[in-house]
C-alpha cells in the first residue's frame, strides 16, 4: 500500500505542471486586457498601456510561467491583479465554502440515490421503479439553473424553509451555515442523484441475479440482508467511479449555484477571475482543483482496494 | 409604471440632515455662479458661521442654494436598526483608487465608509458640499479648497488639507494603478496653505473642476491608514463617514457599522448597513421579498415593476441620467468617416420601438442628450425616424461607394445582443449589412480605446456634463473613442467648462446638442435608469448621479 501511495504522490508533480502550464497557455488564449479590470471601462489606451507595464502582463507567457513557478515553489501565489489581494488568502477563505457546499452535495446525492436505487432494483419493472427513473431522466435533462431556481420558489420563496440567497460560515453558527448551504447543496445534489441513482439501480437488477444471491436467497437469508451485505457491495464500483469523477462536476456546478444563492465561494472567483483575466488567480484556483481532483481520485482507487480483495492482491 | 408608487427622485437630496431637524427651505445662496454649490443644511449648523453661508463668499466660488427637505411623509426620522442592502455585483476593492466614478454601489458604498468631499446634483446642475467647506478659484486655474473643521478619520488622523493633499498625490502616482489617474494628473501642484486650505494648481483653465473632484476624486481615506496598510486598505478602509468598515467577506457581505463620532450629527440613523451583492436578478428579487428591513438596487425596469406590483408598501428612488446607452462611430475611418452614413443611421432606427423590444414599456427612449429634468435640457432630437430619408441617403453612399457592410461591435451582456440583433436586422431592410461582434468588456474595451472598431455599442451616461460627456467629444481627448474632432464642439465644450454661469453653459450645451444633431457621433437610444426600492418601513432612501444612495439619511420606522 505504501508503494501504492507513493507511485500516485509521484504522478501529482508532473499532473499539477501540465495542468498549471495549460492554464496559462488558456487565459492567455482568451482575448482582452487584464488593466481594464483594473482601470474601468472609461480609461484610456494610455492609462492602460502604462498598468500592464507596471504589471508586467506584457512579458512574454514562458518569463510569466517560470516567474510563477518560480513563486509557487517558495510558497507565493502572487497577488490579484483585479483585487490586489494575495491569491492564496483569497482561496482559503473560499475554499472552506465551495468544499462544504460540493461535499454536502456529494453526501445528499449518495443518501438519497443508494436507497432508492435499493428498493427500485429489489423489485425493478414495478410502477414505484417506473417512477423514478421517469423523475431521474427528468432530473438529469434540467439544467441546474433550473433546478435551483423550482427549488427556491416552492422551498424559500412560498414555504419559506430556507433562505433564498446568502452565507454564514460554519465556524460562526452551525445551524444557520447548514440552514442556508442545504438549499444550494440540494439544488447541486438533485442531477447528481439521479445519475447515481440509474447507475447503481442497473447494476444491482444484474448483480441481483447472480449465483451468489440466489444461494443466499436459497438459505432464506431476507431480502433486505441478501440486498445491502450482498448484492450492494459488488455493485458500487460504478457508483464509486462516477461518485469520484463527479467532484468536477460537482465544483463546476458551483459556479452557477454560487452565484445564484451569492455564496463566497471558488465558482463565483472563477467566472469573474477568468472574465477579467486575472490569470495569477485562475491559476491559483486551477491549482487548487486540480490537487483537490487528485486527491479525490487517489480515495477512489483505496476504495477500490478495499472493495474488492482481488485488487489488494495484486498490489 | 404605477408613478403613484414611484417617487420620481432623479434628483439629489442633499446628504445632510434634512427634514424637521433643518431649515430646508434656508437659502443659502449668495453668489450663484460657477459650479453651483448646495450647503447641506445640517453641515451648516455644524460648521458653518452663524450667517450659514459657507462656501460662497468669493467671488468665484459656486454659489450655495438648499438643499431639497425629505419627502414630508416620511415623517420624524428614528434611529437604529440594521439595513441589508442588496446589490447587484461585488466591487473590487474598498481603497478609494479601485471604486469607479460610475459604480452605484461602489459610490453608494464609498459614501457610507468615507463621506465625499462634494457630490453633483443632476436635477439642479449644482454641487452639494459634504466634507469640503467651500472650493473656489477666479480664473479656473488656481483653486482653493477649504476642509471643514473638527473632521478626524475614525483612526483619529485628522481629515484636513495634508490628507486629501496624499490621497490626490497617490491617486496620480503610476505606480498604485489609480482609476482616477487621469482626472487627478489635471492637477499640476498642490499647496497646504493651512491645515484645512488646499490650494490647487491646474495644468488648464476649468471652472467646472469641482464636478471632477464629485465624481472621481471625492474620497479620502485616512493617511495613517494607507502608509501601514497599503495595499490593504482595500478590504480594511478607514475613512470619516457616517458608517464604519466592521468586515467584509467578498461576494457575500460587507458589514459597516454606526460612526459615533460622524461629524455631521445626528446622522447617521441607521446601527448598521449589510452590503450583500446578488447578481441574480430574481434571486435579489426573492431575497428582497422574504426579508425585512431592506433596500434592493436594480437597473432592470421590470425587476423594480414587478416588485412594486408584488407590495403596495414598497417606495422607489428612481433616476433616470442624461446620455444613456449609444452606438457610437469610428469617424476618423471608413465607413463611417462618411456623415451622410451617420445621418442615415440617425433616421433609419425607430428608437422607441427598439426600446419597446428589449426593455418593454418601462424603457425609456433617449432622443435628446439631455432629461428634462436636466438644467441643460433643450428639445433638439437626435434622431428622427425617417424611413424614407434614411433610405435615400444609403442609396447615395452606396452608389458612390459599393454595399454599405460595416462590423457592430457591443459588450457581453443581454441587452447587447438584443439590440446588436435588432439594429442587423433593421439595417438589411435598408440593404446594409452589419456583422455583429460582442466581446467581453476585457477584450472589447482596450479596441475601443485604441480606435479598433467601426460602430460600437457603448454607454455614456452622465449626470452633469462635466468631465464626462466634454471628455467623451473634446477634439483631441484621450477619451474621445469616436475620434469626433468638430472644432465649433469642441470650443463650446471648452466655454462651458470656462463658465460659471448655469445659462451661459446652457446656451453651450446647446450649440453641442445641435451640432450633434447634424454631424451624430453616436446614436444615442436608452436612457439608463437606476431603481433604488425600499421596503415600506425604510425611509429617507434618495439618490444621486447613477442611482447611488447617501446611506446616512436612511432610517428605519419601528413598527
């Protein structure tokens, strides 16, 4: 396990490189001028000539990069351009935010897809089955746009249940963060559900009609036990992967479900970062998603281990 | 619109104490001439020597009249409570050389932390003076520029000459990246006469500087505050306004709180503001309606309609700045070097029907340069819709110069789009082809400075026309983006800005309108409207320049 460890730790330097190299090589791609975040839309060729310099976003992309890794290695993530503030404070004061709101999401998806594909597999073709995989297709086909905003008006604006916009942070009120993170984290969570829902449902109809369970159906073990010991376990290694590819999508949707319920979260940074072309931030931020991607995806393949004993095996 | 709901504030009430506790009706004014002056009445009491004239005893300085009383049916104002304020974007920094001239909530924001030195008021053409105690000059060049006393910044620095003297020197230092830059290098030198005198020394004659000074360089932080913060002033400001910084968490919140030691008390009467930015329309509509004690900014007309419908109780600030959205022409090239093109465009576009389609019946059409609620206000059109006429002049151009096909170029953002959509297709029907290109402002802005473009979607809203509309059309401006080089507009833009008299800079402003009629730089088509909506219970909500709002006056009504 240890030389698994190591041989994943080892790919992080040269993934995190080429990630970070692509990055730059994309911000710069996208047309524009960073000054004109920085002097408003009323400046001259001039005032904006005279920022880049004072910036030095006029120097060519390789003198920019190795200034940047150059920066990283000593621990600096430079300093906005459109802010002026230092990235690395930026991103820890959102991060906690996006994370909570991607983890919880995460959690809700997984809480409400695993029973229900339980019970719609147990007796699958029935018309509680039908129904759900009609409401998942629906769930997967709407956009989260859309979702969040049918979720706001039946559960903030006419019940009243949560907030329909805003933020307090974990550390300063538990109840209140969980209050106004679980409309935005359902609201994530509903396609992700769905997804899971019809990947794990199709694979325990088939594992449910292996040998092994009908053995253990044959030795009167109930239905509930052959379903969560048995037949559960063997059929989560696509739920797994997809649960584990999900985070990008899940820090993707962040965006927009951030900027819809005005939390301070990475996605909102994002959008306004690439917009600007802030790209010491983009930077910042792709470096941070991508080692939060790496990491996740190296808790998938120890899950794998653990689910499967072939696999430990091998290693 | 339901008017009856609306009280039409396009105007400014001044920022001081206003209501029962000021004679609002005190006339202040001597000496009614250049940049007028508006004394807030309360600053008076404050400040002022016993005869309450401040800022109007030299010969030059602006004039002084009062300043409009609060509506009398918002009653005897109450203190405390706490405001949540409801935004539509987060701006990019608290440090007075990041928050733009034309950013309502920077503005909005800024005056809450800071105060302002002098602000312009639209309606009336004047200044209203705030931390400043008089600004005056006789030839437009020197100028002298007093300070009220007993002003300290809320770190206990005081708030005199040296202090604005430092933040103007940053502001034009190249190396802090100002916004401000240009309007503060007009400045040649600056002289602390005394501890509140400060005299300034313009690189060219402008008796309308002051109206430069509202609206970019109004804003002082404290000294002290930016020699130990620097750069991070911008998320820990520290100025001497009626709210003090308490914490901001960008794209979520920023919280100031009561300044006990306001120099303009009792004001203010609010404990604290929320500032919470939601760039959702009908999520900030939502968290409006299921909230208390709140105001919600919005430049959509039908968001702030559909909200009035939604609750009788609700009142609206709702300003409406002269100029407003343009197509404006590259003049020094082709195509549009040719006026007959430009006069073309001028009669081939019905303007209200295209505001019709994308604002809906709450948008207004901008057919004159200026509202007519504007001092400068005079009924030139610039355009007239003549189908016919637009049809003969393409036809000519055409003949003598092949297929009119140009690029109409415009910045992200849904409004553009429709429109750029709507001007392609009205403009085939005369047979000229138009490729539509929007952008980012990242990428869009710097061609338009640099002159990379042939009609551009742009705005140009203003309040009075100095400095923004003269620096928009001055021959030789650097930010003259159409390249418009009309020397008899030029020159009465140049003798309006050396005038002090509201009428005299009238009859200028009437020479531009018309020349602009006949030569049309741009064609002007929406006018931008600014709606600050208040809950019932929250009064004294008015509003200046583009919709910003002094927070100060703002009180809450017990229930």
């Amino acid at each position: 396990m240890t030389r698994f460890f190591a041989s994943r730790i080892a790919y992080l330097v040269p993934v995190l490189l080429l990630v970070s190299l692509l990055t730059m090589l994309m911000v710069d791609l996208i047309p524009g001028d960073p000054a004109v975040a920085i002097l408003g839309a009323n400046a001259s060729a001039e005032e904006l000539a005279a920022v880049n310099e004072a910036l030095g976003t006029n120097d060519p992309l390789p003198t920019r990069y190795s200034q940047w890794v150059g920066d990283i290695v000593r621990g600096d993530f430079g300093q906005s351009l459109r802010t002026r503030q230092p990235v690395i404070d930026e991103l820890l004061a959102r991060l906690p935010v996006t994370l909570e709101i991607a983890a919880l999401a995460g959690l809700l998806a997984l809480g409400l897809s695993v029973p229900l594909a339980l019970i719609a597999a147990h007796r699958p073709g029935t018309r509680f089955d039908r129904a759900l995989r009609g409401a998942s297709s629906t769930l997967i086909s709407s956009p989260s746009f859309l979702t969040a905003l049918l979720l706001v008006y039946a559960l903030a604006v006419t019940w009243e249940v949560f907030p329909p916009t805003g933020w307090v942070r974990l550390s300063e009120d538990v109840s209140e963060n969980l209050h106004h993170a679980l409309l935005p984290s359902l609201a994530l969570a509903l396609g992700e559900a769905a997804v899971y829902f019809r990947v794990l449902r199709a694979d325990l109809v088939t594992t449910l009609q292996e040998d092994f369970v009908l053995a253990a159906r044959a030795r009167g073990l109930r239905s509930r036990y052959v379903l969560v010991r048995h037949a559960l376990r063997p059929s989560s290694f696509s739920l797994v992967t997809i649960a584990g590819l999900s985070l990008g999508r899940l820090i993707g949707g962040t965006v927009i479900v951030e900027v819809l319920f005005g939390l301070p979260g990475l996605g909102q940074l994002t959008v306004q970062s690439i917009l600007a072309k802030d790209y010491l931030m983009v930077q910042g931020i792709v470096m941070f998603t991508a080692l939060g991607y790496v990491i996740v995806n190296l808790g998938v393949d120890v899950l794998y281990h653990q689910l499967d004993p072939r696999l430990r095996r091998a290693s | 619109m339901r008017r009856s709901k609306i009280r039409a504030l396009a105007v400014l009430v001044a920022f001081g104490l206003v209501g029962a506790a000021c004679g609002s009706d005190d006339d202040g004014g001597a000496g009614s001439d250049a940049a007028p002056v508006t004394e807030s009445p309360a600053a008076t009491t404050a400040a002022a020597p016993d005869d309450g004239d401040t800022g109007s005893t030299s010969p030059a300085s602006p004039g002084t009249t009062a300043a409009p009383a609060a509506p009398a049916d918002d009653g005897e104002p109450q203190s405390g409570g706490d405001l949540t304020f409801l935004t539509t974007n987060e701006i990019r920094g608290l440090d007075p050389t990041m928050i733009s001239g034309g950013s309502s909530t920077g503005t909005t924001i800024a005056n809450a932390i800071y105060d302002a030195l002098m602000m312009n008021d639209n309606a009336t053409g004047e200044l209203v003076l705030g931390t400043a105690e008089s600004i005056t000059s006789d030839d437009g060049v020197v100028w002298e520029l007093m300070i009220r006393s007993g002003i300290e910044f809320t770190d206990g620095t005081p708030y005199d000459a040296e202090a604005v003297k430092f933040n103007w020197e940053r502001h034009q230092n190249p190396d802090v990246g100002s916004q401000h830059r240009g309007p503060a290098s007009n400045i040649e030198t600056m002289e602390v006469v005394d501890p509140l005198t400060l005299r300034l020394t313009l690189r060219s004659p402008n008796l309308q500087f002051p109206r430069t000074i509202a609206r970019y360089l109004a804003y002082i932080a404290s000294p002290t505050a930016i020699q130990d913060l620097g750069e991070g002033l911008a998320t820990n400001p520290v100025g001497a306004g009626p709210f003090v910084f308490d914490k901001w968490e960008r794209d979520s919140q920023l919280v100031v709180v009561r300044n006990a030691g306001y120099w303009n008390a009792p004001l203010p009467y609010l404990d604290s503001i929320t500032f919470r930015p939601l760039p959702d329309d009908s999520q900030r509509k939502n968290t409006f309606e299921t909230g208390d004690d709140m105001v919600l900014y919005t430049t959509v007309p039908s968001l702030a309609q559909s909200i009035a419908d939604g609750d009788d109780s609700v009142t609206m600030a709702h300003t409406v700045l002269n100029g407003g959205a343009s197509l404006i022409f590259n003049v020094r090239k082709p195509p549009f070097d040719d006026v007959r093109l430009r006069q073309a465009f001028a009669a081939a576009i019905d303007i209200p029907d295209l505001i019709e389609v994308i604002q809906g019946e709450d948008g207004i059409p901008a057919i004159t340069l200026f509202e007519q609620t504007s001092p400068f206000y005079a009924d030139v059109p610039l355009s007239q819709y003549d189908p016919e006429r637009a049809q003969d002049l393409f036809d000519e151009v055409a003949a003598e110069k092949g297929p009119i096909t140009f690029t109409l170029s415009g910045l992200q953002g849904t409004l553009s789009q429709t429109t750029a959509e709507y001007l392609q297709a009205a403009l085939a029907a005369y047979g000229v082809e138009a490729a539509v290109e929007i952008r980012t402002l990242a990428e869009g802005a710097p061609k338009v400075y640099a002159g990379e473009f042939e009609a551009q979607l742009w705005g140009f809203s203003f309040g009075d026309p100095e400095p923004d509309l003269a620096e928009a059309f001055i021959p030789g401006s650097p930010r003259n983006f159409t390249g418009f080089d009309d020397a008899e507009a030029g020159e009465a833009f140049l003798a309006a800005r050396a005038s002090d008299d509201v009428d005299a800079r009238r009859e200028e402003y009437l020479k531009v309108q018309e020349i602009f009629a006949e030569e049309v730089p741009q064609l002007l088509y929406q006018r931008y409207q600014a709606f600050n909506v208040a809950k019932g219970n929250v009064h004294g909500v008015t509003a200046y320049e583009d919709g910003n709002v002094i927070t100060a006056e703002i009180w809450l009504e017990s229930a």
